[in-house]
C-alpha cells in the first residue's frame, strides 16, 4: 500500500485518493474559438514522460481538494506534494 501525504490531512492510504491527469495545463481563454483538432489536443494529448512528472490528485475519501504531486513514473515514489497556489518544486 502506498501512502500519499495530502497537504491538508497528512499521510494517508493511496485508496483515499483519485488521480487527476497532468498537472499545470491551462485552460483555453476561449475555448469556443477551438477548431476540432485543436480541442482534442487540449483533451487528450499530455506529456508522458520516464521519471519526474507533476500530476494532479484529488484527496476523495478525505478532505475532497486537489493538488498536485511530482511522482516519479519509474518507480511510483512521490518526490514532492504541493497545494495548487504553490509553485512546482524544483526536483
């Protein structure tokens, strides 16, 4: 089992949690404006590399806020958990 620290509830099991793809993606200023393909892209195309990755999480069984992790691909280790108004921490 692994433990995920929340930034608001500390340790917890990794069941109490959901996974909420990839993190610091900005939202379109005018998505209306997005042709087909550009939307899709938006969607579906993420980065998907080996080692360091910020992804998104949602603490669902606890407090229900989300924030992000750098969780390294490999090996599953979470390098550094972080609220969303903080910066991304240099790893």
């Amino acid at each position: 089992m692994q433990l995920i620290t929340c930034p608001w509830c500390g340790r917890r099991e990794e069941t109490e949690f959901h996974y909420g793809g990839q993190a610091h993606i900005a939202y379109p200023r005018d998505p209306a404006a997005l042709s087909d393909a550009e939307w899709a892209k938006f969607v579906f195309h993420r980065d998907n590399p080996s080692g360091p990755f910020a992804e998104r999480w949602s603490h669902s069984a606890g407090c229900r806020r989300w924030f992000n992790a750098v969780r390294d691909t490999r090996t599953h280790e979470l390098l550094a958990v972080y609220r969303n108004d903080e910066p991304r921490p240099v790893i």
